[in-house]
C-alpha cells in the first residue's frame, strides 16, 4: 500500500525553521524567501491537519505536536543526506569542483589539467578561480586548493606543495646601467610587490640589508600579476619559485642572487574530513602529488 507523504521541501522548510526558531534565518539557510518558508510550512500544516508553529509577534513557538515531530524529520533528513552522500561517493566519476588560488590555478593547474583528464574522463572538473576560503558547508565545492599557513580547523588537510621565496627579475634588467650584484643593490631598483610589502620586508631581514625604501613600487593583487610585470622590466619581483618554474626555465626571468626564504605559506589541499575518501577527491589528490613527485624526479 503506498502512503502519500508530505512534499520533502516542507519537511525541510519546517526542520529548518523548528531548528532556528526562525523563519527568517531558516530561509537564509535554505536559499529562498521568508515568505516561501511560511507558504510551505502553512503547506505542511494543511497536509497534517494540525498546527507546528505558533506565532506570537516576534516570537516563534513549536506546538506540543510540532516539538513531537521535529526530532523525527530532523533524523530521516540526516539519514537521507548520508545515504546520499555515501551513492554518490561510490563513484569515480561526475563533477568535481575546485576552488584553488588564482595564480597557483593559473601558472600551475590549468596548464597540466589536461592529463588528468585523459586519464579521468568520466570526471568533469570545474574549476573556481578564488582567494576566499570555502564554506563546504553552503557553498557546492568539493576540494580546495589554497596557499595559506595550514591552519584548517575541522577540515582534512594535506600539504602539497611549500614555497620558496627569492627576488627575480628580466634579464634585461642586469644589462642596465644600474647595477644589481648584491642584495644592497635592490635600492637603485622598482620593487614589485605581492598584494603588500610583506614578503619584501622579511627577505630583506633574511638578507641582513637595511636601508630599502618599500613603500616605493608598485603593488599588485596576484602574484602572476607581479611575475609579469618582472617579465616586462618593470621591476624586481619577490618571486614565488613554484610558480615562476616555466619563466625562469625559458629565460624570461632570472635570480640576481642565490638567497632564498621559506615562504611562511604552502599550497594545501583542503576538503571536509567525510570527504576526504571518496574516489574522485581521492583520484585528484593522488594525481597531484604523482605530478608534484614526477616533476620533481625530472628536475633531479
């Protein structure tokens, strides 16, 4: 005998707002009106034949029968998420969405993406370019990749990569009139810097050089930005090593000098700790660090 059940959008709407006490906030957390939260909730009231809420001016009440049945659809949404969630992570296949940094995505990611989709056609990366961290839990991301201090609270999180630090600039630059042979020398120079001065400021400490005038140069929001105005003469840049590889190889850029820095900073691959396992995060995750060793091997 088949049972007519109430519609899951009203179930949803009620163990929202039963959880809140709130329509209000029960719409921020589901993406619609307050408006359409009170329709389905009126909805699911008509369907029961019985009151949930009570409302009393600001305030928002549950019904002895309402405090009855929040706990139970609170537990069969709960359940349907995970079973859910556990269908789909049996797959190796599908959408996998990537938010990763700018220039990491840009210099590092984009350029090798297309061998990890011949060997996983069956999934279809989108990735989104973005400095901001990700809230897995409202927003549809799978995986991160950021350049951050490692500090991920609650989230599963493994280092892929750590930076070094070092100033870099066009070749033509030495070629000029002024000289540029030792650290000392970045004085008579443009500084280029990396969405502040702090890198410079640290490197110049490494270097024990005093004297710099930093607040001369220009700053610009992303460190591919930066590495191109390097390319361009337009000054020396503190170079992020992972991601000037490919211009420094090619000649565009070089390294004045031989000193460098451990960047504070590294490229971390980041998801909710329930996720960390399933096959295609784990297919990504593993195919990054076969790259990062492979290349690594090469350069040896």
């Amino acid at each position: 005998m088949t049972r007519k059940l109430p519609p899951l959008r009203s179930l949803r709407a009620f163990e929202a707002a039963a959880r809140h006490l709130s329509f209000t906030r029960a719409a921020d957390e589901l993406f619609v009106t307050q408006a359409a939260i009170s329709h389905q909730i009126k909805s699911l009231e008509d369907f029961l034949g019985l009151q949930l809420f009570i409302r009393r001016n600001r305030q928002l009440i549950l019904t002895d029968e309402g405090l009855s049945y929040w706990p139970k659809i609170r537990d069969i949404l709960e359940k349907l998420g995970n079973a859910t969630e556990e269908i789909k992570a049996q797959r190796t296949s599908g959408a996998l969405t990537v938010s990763v940094v700018p220039s990491f995505a840009t210099v590092w990611l984009v350029p090798r993406l297309s061998i990890f989709q011949q060997r996983y056609p069956e999934i279809e990366v989108r990735l989104k370019a973005s400095d901001e961290m990700v809230d897995f839990m409202r927003e549809d991301i799978d995986v991160a990749i950021y350049y951050d201090t490692g500090d991920y609270s609650g989230l599963h999180s493994v280092t892929l990569l750590s930076e070094r630090l070092t100033p870099l600039c066009s070749p033509l630059l030495l070629e000029g009139q002024k000289q540029l042979k030792k650290p000392e020398d970045l004085k008579n120079h443009t500084l280029l810097h990396d969405g502040s001065t702090n890198d410079w400021r640290r490197w110049l400490k490494h270097a024990h050089v005093k004297g710099i005038n930093l607040s001369h140069g220009p700053i610009f929001s992303h460190t591919v930005m930066v590495q191109q105005a390097a390319v361009y003469g337009q000054g020396v840049a503190m170079g992020h090593l992972v991601l000037s590889q490919n211009e420094i190889k090619a000649g565009r850029l070089v390294q004045p000098f031989k000193l460098y820095m451990e960047s504070d900073f590294s490229y971390d691959i980041v998801c909710p700790v329930e996720s960390a396992e399933r096959p295609k995060i784990k297919a990504f995750t593993n195919w990054l660090f076969e790259t990062v060793r492979l290349e690594s091997d090469l350069s040896c």
